[in-house]
C-alpha cells in the first residue's frame, strides 16, 4: 500500500510536500520504526495508552524480523503470588525468583550491564509473560537453559505433526493484534534514512520550506552526520524521513535512490530496529573484535545497525558496541548422506546459517567432538559453551570436515527429540541440518537393533566405539551431581543409554558458532528514552527498545531474554511515547488558547503586531493534597562512589528510586528545597504518609527521583540475603522493597526554602544521612545553573558576543545566577559517601569551578583512609573553589579545623569526626549581609542533634536566624 493511501484509510493528516526531495509529509502522534517483536509491542502498548496514531515502518516487506526466528523460548519469572504483594522477591526454598534471575543476568553479564537496567527487566518479566499470554500465545512449556538456574525459558507446547516455533507463534499472535487494531498502520517497505529534530519537524509541517538537501543529498545511504545542537545535548525527535522501496516506488534501479521520499512528522519516535550483526554492514565491520572475523551470522540482511546509525544524528550515545554475542550452535548443512562405503562428508560453512535452538540442549541435546567425547556442560552460559567448542574444535581438514571451519556435533535422543518437538526436528532435517539415524538404518544387532552407532559414523564420521563410551557415561548422570564439566541438570540422561539408543535410534547435527546478537547499542533508560552522548540525559521524544539497545546485557545475554527484553522496554517505550504525544496535543490546545484569551484581554495596541507568546509550560504533575499515582521505572543501588558490581554482592548504603511522572514532558511543580507526600504500602496493604525531599531538579522533565537508606544489603541481588535491617523504619523497608513496575501515591509539593536561590552570595549546606537528598538536588540546581552560564557565553562568543560588560552580564543573568555553595556532608563511614565520586567530579568539573562549588566530608571513622598521599598541586581546583567563595586557602599547621585528615585525590577536604564549630570555622567564608550581595544563607538537614548543634554554632558566626533554614 503507498504511504500517503494508507494514511489516509487511518485519517492521519497527510500534506502537501514542503520542500524539495520530499514527495509526501505524514503527521502522527507516534511512529515506530522497526517491526520485529519489540516494536509490534510498542505500537500496541502505544495504542492501547491512547495514542490516536500509531505508524509502524518496517524496511521488509512484512513484519517479524529476527523476532519471527527465535526458537528457545522467553525466559521470565512467572507470577507466583497476589500482583498486590510488593514485598517478596523470591521463591520459596529451592524456587525462582526475581532475585535468582537477576542474579543469572548480573553473572552472565560478565560485569558490563547495567544493574538498574538488568533490575528492571527481571521485576517485569512476569508481567511481560503474562501480557504475551494475554495476546493468544500458549508459553506454558517450560524449559532451563543454559546460564539459567532454574527452569525458566518458557514456550509453547510442542504437540502434533507441525512444529511451534515460539517466535513465529508469538510474532503471528500480535499481527493479529495489530491487524484489528484500527490506530495502527504498518507501512512496509520503509528505508528510513534520516531522523528529524523537532525544529526540521516543525518546519516541514508548517511547510516553511526546509532545506532537505543536507539531510537527503543522496539518500543511497543513512545520515549520520551529527547535528550541531545534538552535539550539545540540546535536541528533541521530531519525525523522520524514509524512502518507500516497495517495486511500484522505487520503478526498478537502485530502490532507495529511484523511491519516493516521506517525511513523518510525530511527537514521539521509537526505534526497535533490531541489531547489527548481519554479514558485512558498516556497523558491524566498525564493531567486531578481529578474532570473530569470518563467523558464519544467523542473522538476515535487514539487521544492519540502522537504529545505532539512525539516532547518532541526534547525538544518542552508544555502549557496550564490541560486545557481540556468538551463540555456541548454528546449523552446518549436513548434505547427502554417502553412498554404501562412502566417507561422510560435511559441507563448508555457509556465511548466513539457521540457529539450532538453545532449547535442544535445554531438552537434552548432547555436544560431541569429533572423537566422539563430551568436552563442556551443554547448559553452561553461551559464551561458555562457545569458548568450549572453539578450543574443541580444530580447524577442519579438508574434504571430510569442509574445509578451515570450525565445528562440533550435537546429538539427541528420541526422548531428547520428543521434549523439544518432533514435528521442529523433522522441519530442521527436511532443510538438510538434522539427520535421524533409525534402528533399521543397518542389519539388526544382538540388542535387537540395528547399529545407530555404526550407522552414525558412516553419517558424520563420529568413532562409534567412543561414542558408545560417552552415552552409556552420561546416562548415569544423577541431577544434583556435577558431573567433570560441572554440569548438574541432565535433560532425559537416561534415554542415551546404549542398549535404548540401539533401539530406538539417535539424532544428530553439525554445529559451529555463529554471530548471533548484538549486546552492545544505545545507550538507554529503564524508561526506554535513548539517552544523550553529550550529557547521558534522555533525549526528549526518543525511545529504543530491544536489540538496538545497549548496556542491558553487558557481555553476554542468556538464552530467552531477547524476546523479554522487546517485550519488557516494547511495552515501555510504546506507553511513554503516547504519554509524549498525549502530553504535546494538551500543549497544542494551550497554545491554541492563548491568543483568544489575549484578545479578550485587549490584546496588542491598535495598528501593532501582537508580541509572540512563548509556548506554556504544561501544569505540574503534583499539586498539594492530590494523590497521583507514578510507576517505578529504576531502582538505582549506590555504593560508595559506584554501582553494585557484576555479582550484585557489593553491599550498598542507600539507593535511588526513579519514578517516572504521567508524561515525559512533565515536571513536579516542586522547587529546590520543598519535599513531596508519598503514601508508602506496607504489606498489611495499608499505606503510610511519608515526607521525603526529591534528588531529581524541580525541571527534570519525565521523572522524580527519591535517594533512600537500603537494608545492608539492600533489597536482595543474590538469593538467601537479608531484605531488612533492625534500625530502618517500616516505611524505609517499604520502600526499599518496591520493585520496578510498582505503583506509588505521590502529592506536594510542600514547604520551601525562605531565601531565594537566584542571587549571588553563598549557600552552605550541612547535610547528614538520607538528609544529603536537599544537598543533591542543589548541586544539581546550581551546576545546571552554571552549565546554562557557560554554554550562553560559548554561543555569544559564536554568534557576536555582547560588545560591553554590561550586556554580558545581562546574558549570564538569563541564563541564571546561583550563589557560591559549600556542601558540607556527614556520615559516619566512608561507606556513606554514596556520591562521593559524583561530588568530586562536579566540583571540579566547569560548572562546578563556576558556581563555584566546594565539597567537605566529615567522617566519624574512616577518614585517614580517604586521603590522598600526593599532596595537590598549586592551584588545584578545591583551592580556586575555595578562594571563589572568600576561604583563604590555609596550610594543616594554619587555620583547619579540628580533625583535619587532608585532600582526597578528587579534591574533596576530609575531616575525621564530627562538625564542630571549628569546621565551620575553617571551612566556610564570613558572613555577608544581604545588602552587601546576596548574603550568606545555610540549609540543615540531618539527625536532629547534628542540626541543632550546627545551627547555634552558625549563629555564633553570624548567620542570622532567618537565614538559616532546617528540616528539624
């Protein structure tokens, strides 16, 4: 169907072409492109939220993608238990849990995913299945592959003649879905080529003439060249232009060179492109270690990296591009089987080959190499398994083996068979991957059978006597008991015995490892917003979800979880990005609103053009004693200066909850300073009214952020830890126990700071505990402040800078003017310090030598073991900062404060003990009056006794009453 007619059959509005190179301009609230499981899933997610629109673009000519082709299963932990209890994390004894498979995903991720990520995906996983149910398709086959703990990897019944495979089943389900959903229009046959920002959008839908050469000149290819306010990190999607490759397009020739040109203009763009890890495409070419160089791929040619190339022009970042996952077993084509008396012969590796399925091993499936011995636990993680039979495998020898390829042998019992699906294995041999050797193969033997083992060499070459030495071994393998490659779940061991093989035959492949996925991609939120190289925020109105992504997996991805992830982060982006679009028309109404209010109003003077209105912000999304409801996208664990390592085992101090606000174009309404009201659940299913104070900036659009005490350890990463301390109050265990996907009340905001924050002077704030919250989002108020100061003069130093003092000032001032801040933070042990490195960081970083700001650590224990043995250079930055804001610099012998210990190597001072009047003292610059610039204003918050001895010690020095403000 042409673009613009099918647009029309959903009543998209559809316009005339504005520029040149562009042949017809779509507009919709959503377009997705790709059309593989995630973005199926995303268009119905979207759908199903309210978008009224939904274009979903694929470049085949259907949709599916690899989608259609996987074959194991999705791996998820199915719900066990009331959707209301929030509180439980694991199985009982001996049971999965989220815990378990976040513990699966975090060990096979080799230390590269990202914990809040892999904590996302295994806390919806249940949810994801049961929506996928929800859809028609059966999954309730459940299998353990390799990696996994536990059984797990669910798929659908293998039963009857014709074969089920998952993918297919799940892909065929939802075009059903899709099909009857009257939102959605897919569009195939759709190259994009290029991503729109919001400005280019705006401009082609007002048909203001944009200049599309830049963007198309040629459009053999893709854009990649980055935009220059991308490059800053000031960007928002807009839409974006493809190339219709369909026959009556593109009229014969080159297809994205002869077809048609479209630009789409939506509100919100969600690439599920799928990964890069088809033969010879440039991304993969720029990927690849040089030791995968010449892998055979399972993959189609449509897997060429287009979403990684697509959002660079938009200044996405990517992570994790080298990590490409080789699945341990493609399919070698077996070919003919010899003539009587012939040697088998096994042909050369083809550079695309079909997957044989993680789940043949996880049925049973046994590797041999080619002197008939086992050499690896078939149900070890993939990059295991891989390594394995790349050590096994010698580089073939010519005829027999097809050449320098390396490759092993998998066989299979009936039984084996049977618990995968007959009617797949008998699809797999009609292709010439599997081949049945039956008891009647050769003359009956003394078992009463022919000699499958015999006949099996003949087949593939494999030593009979060996082979008969290795399957008799493993059918007295007992589950529980490791065996020499530590395998201890053994599939249906007893079926390979050799009398029963003899009998009831035996099945076999050729397999080599492959290029399977790709780990690596955007770089990504647990909101599925694709996030900014420049400044790692989301870029606005962009979302990615599956394959395209990176940093989830880290260095290797277990079997199953590709499905889950498409359907987890599908489901994500799809409801965020109706939330955008949602959010936009509002503003449009707004927008559309304002100048009949003016008119009434009076308007312009008589014979003037009325001044342009600058666009509305949106109402905030909390108001005072208004429950709204926010879904936990991330738990974010800290530790001292980092993350939870790969094993999950790092205890950590506090943890950072994100929830994401009803659109992503929301902010709270709250200013620095004020707290928020939360109704906490508490397992009674009851709630309790707690006030906390946000980390996330008052315009931090699409999120609020709460920074809480966790349990030591925090809510469990490995199964069996403790998932409470004695010390934490019942509302503090609450919280830590929610789980991605849970809901929470939230209202405010309330309170507020006495003094204002856009004036010079300078700001102390002492801070201890979970009351470092305040002290994090004014550091990040006022190094955003300062980065808004630094980029204006960069662009008036571009664009004509100011020609006096005077009006230099008047632009730094717009761009917002913050006091000095000395952040003064308490904790008992360095283990505390949960941003510590961020501190440090911002403190020397541009911004922060801008505000200026300055960090002090007071330890109770600990401390001598935070400072830096190499004294500071002259000049460093905790000096320049200190001198900024009126603290002379002064030596350990001259004017420190009690309990000096020194510098850390980032350039924070360190005190061992408690604030004391001394610290004070040292540490911050005499007070000034408000009239004389601003003044000096200090924030407490902390333990109630570090408060009140804080502030009469403040007092002491000067610091009036009233500019002194405390949460106790």
């Amino acid at each position: 169907m042409a673009p613009a007619e099918s647009t029309a059959a959903v009543g998209a509005t559809s316009l005339p072409p504005p520029a040149q190179g562009v042949s017809a301009v779509v507009s919709t609230p959503v377009v997705v492109v790709g059309g593989g499981l995630a973005g199926l899933t995303a268009a119905l997610a979207a759908a199903d939220a309210g978008a009224t629109r939904v274009v979903l673009l694929d470049k085949a000519r259907g949709v599916g993608g690899n989608s259609a082709k996987a074959s194991s299963g999705v791996s998820a932990v199915a719900h066990k238990r009331p959707p209301t209890d929030t509180c439980g994390e694991n199985g009982g004894d001996g049971e999965d849990g989220e815990a378990a498979f976040r513990a699966d995903l975090l060990r096979s991720g080799r230390g590269r995913s990202a914990v809040h990520l892999v904590d996302a995906l295994a806390a919806q996983s249940g949810d994801a299945l049961a929506w996928l149910e929800a859809q028609g398709v059966d999954l309730s086959d459940v299998r353990q592959l390799g990696g996994h703990s536990h059984p797990r990897t669910h798929r659908p019944p293998q039963t009857g003649t014709k074969p089920t495979p998952v993918g297919w089943t799940i892909i065929s389900a939802l075009k059903s879905r899709v099909a009857a959903t009257p939102a959605i229009e897919v569009i195939p046959h759709a190259q994009v080529v290029a991503l729109l920002c919001r400005d280019e959008a705006a401009a082609v839908a007002a048909r203001g003439g944009i200049d599309t050469a830049p963007v198309l000149a040629g459009v053999s290819d893709i854009a990649e060249t980055v935009l220059p306010a991308a490059a800053a990190g000031r960007v928002e999607a807009g839409g974006l232009v493809y190339v219709d490759t369909s026959d009556e397009a593109a009229g014969g020739g080159d297809a994205k060179a002869a077809g048609r040109r479209v630009a789409v203009v939506a509100d919100a763009v969600v690439l599920t492109t799928g990964g890069f890890c088809a033969p010879g495409n440039p991304v993969l070419a720029a990927a690849a270690p040089p030791a995968l160089a010449g892998l055979p791929s399972t993959n189609a040619p449509f897997a060429s990296g287009d979403g990684v190339r697509l959002a660079a022009r938009l200044g996405a970042g990517t992570v994790d591009m080298d990590a490409l996952q080789v699945h341990p077993t493609g399919f070698v084509p077996l070919g003919e089987a010899p003539p009587p008396g012939g040697a088998a012969v096994v042909p050369p590796v083809p550079s695309t080959v079909f997957l044989a399925p993680e789940a043949l091993r996880g049925c049973g499936g046994v590797l041999l190499n080619a002197a008939g011995e086992r050499f690896v636990n078939e149900l070890d993680a993939r990059d295991m398994v891989t390594a394995a039979i790349m050590a096994a495998a010698a580089p073939g020898d010519g005829e027999r083996d097809g050449g320098d390829q390396r490759r092993v042998f998998m066989v299979l019992s009936e039984e084996a068979v049977g618990a995968f699906g007959e009617a797949t294995a008998a699809f797999y041999a009609s292709k010439g991957l599997m081949a049945r050797i039956p008891p009647s193969s050769i003359d009956k033997g003394r078992n009463g059978g022919g000699n499958v083992l015999d006949a099996l060499s003949t087949r593939v070459g494999l030593p009979a006597e060996a082979v008969a030495v290795t399957l008799a071994t493993y059918a007295r393998a007992v589950d529980g008991v490791a065996d020499e490659t530590g395998k201890r779940v053994f599939p249906v061991a007893a079926s390979y015995g050799v009398a029963r093989v003899q009998q009831e035959g035996l099945w076999v492949a050729a397999v080599t490892p492959a290029l399977h996925y790709s780990m690596g991609g955007l770089t990504f939120s647990a909101s599925a917003e694709v996030l900014s190289a420049a400044t790692s925020k989301p870029i606005r109105r962009l979302y990615a979800a599956g394959e395209v992504t990176g940093g989830l997996f880290g260095g290797n991805r277990l079997g199953g979880c590709s499905l889950l992830d498409c359907a987890v982060f599908g489901r994500i982006a799809g409801r965020r990005a109706a939330a955008t679009a949602s959010a936009t028309a509002a503003a449009a109404r707004m927008a559309a609103q304002q100048p009949a209010a003016a008119t009434e109003n009076g308007g312009a003077a008589k014979g003037s053009s009325p001044p342009p209105s600058p666009p509305p912000s949106p109402p905030p999304a909390l108001t005072p004693n208004n429950p709204v409801t926010l879904r936990l996208s991330a738990r974010h664990f800290l530790s001292a200066s980092v993350e939870t390592d790969a094993s999950g085992a790092t205890s950590s101090a506090m943890f950072v909850l994100r929830f994401d606000l009803p659109s992503p174009l929301d902010s709270t309404g709250a200013s620095v300073g004020q707290y928020v009201a939360v109704a906490v659940p508490l397992p009674d299913g009851s709630t309790t009214r707690r006030f906390y104070s946000p980390i996330s900036r008052p315009d931090d659009a699409g999120c609020l952020e709460l920074l809480i005490k966790s349990p030591s350890p925090p809510p469990p990463l490995l199964p069996g830890e403790a998932t409470s301390a004695p010390h934490m109050g019942i509302a503090t265990v609450a919280l830590s126990s929610l789980r991605p996907g849970n809901v929470v009340a939230f209202d405010g905001p309330y309170g507020g700071l006495p003094f204002r924050l856009d004036t010079p002077g300078h700001l102390a704030a002492i801070v201890g505990g979970t009351g470092v919250s305040v002290g994090v989002q004014l550091v990040r108020h006022v190094l955003h402040a300062a980065a808004r100061r630094n980029d204006a003069a960069a662009a008036a130093a571009l664009d004509g800078a100011p020609s006096t003092a005077v009006e230099a000032a008047a632009a730094a001032a717009e761009a917002g003017i913050t006091p000095a801040v000395t952040l003064v933070w308490a904790v008992a042990t360095p283990e505390q310090l949960v941003f510590r490195g961020r501190m440090e960081a911002a403190a020397s970083s541009a911004a922060g030598r801008a505000v200026p700001l300055r960090v002090v650590f007071v330890v109770e224990e600990g401390a001598d073991g935070m400072v830096s043995t190499t004294p500071p250079e002259q000049g460093a930055a905790g000096d320049e900062a200190a001198a900024a804001v009126g603290r002379l610099t002064v030596t350990p012998s001259g004017g420190r404060g009690d309990g000096w210990r020194g510098i850390t190597p980032g350039g924070a001072t360190v005190y061992a003990g408690r604030v004391t009047p001394s610290v004070l003292a040292a540490e911050l610059p005499p007070v000034v009056p408000r009239e004389d610039g601003g003044g000096s204003h200090m924030i407490l918050c902390g333990p109630p006794p570090m408060c009140k001895g804080v502030r009469k010690a403040a007092e002491a020095m000067g610091y009036q009453p009233g500019d002194i403000f405390s949460w106790v």
